[in-house]
C-alpha cells in the first residue's frame, strides 16, 4: 500500500505559499496539481512529500 505522506502546495501571486492536501500518495497529489496546472489557475500547484515535525526548539 502507497505512503499517504505527500501534499499539494500552491503557491500564489503573492508569494505565500499554502498547503491545500495532505495525506495523500503521490500519485494523488501529483494529479492534482496537473489538474490545477491544466486548468489555467494563475497560482502554481505541485507536490511534495511532507517532513516530519522538527522536535528541536527555534534557537534565540
């Protein structure tokens, strides 16, 4: 069974970028954002295999 470790980004005009999906395999995520990109959206889409969380503190 494919890892469900993946997410579709977008990034907008702006430059913010945004997690719209997680959870996904990669073949789900990689045909979303080629369904977004396919769709003429002005926002980039792509996907991304999620880290895990960083148990370290920020440094000050």
């Amino acid at each position: 069974m494919p890892e469900r470790d993946w997410c579709l980004l977008r990034l907008d005009d702006n430059g913010n970028r945004f997690v719209m999906r997680r959870q996904l395999t990669r073949d789900e995520a990689e045909a979303l954002a080629r369904n977004y990109q396919a769709r003429g959206h002005k926002q980039t889409y792509w996907a991304e295999r999620e880290q895990p969380p960083s148990c370290e503190r920020p440094r000050e």
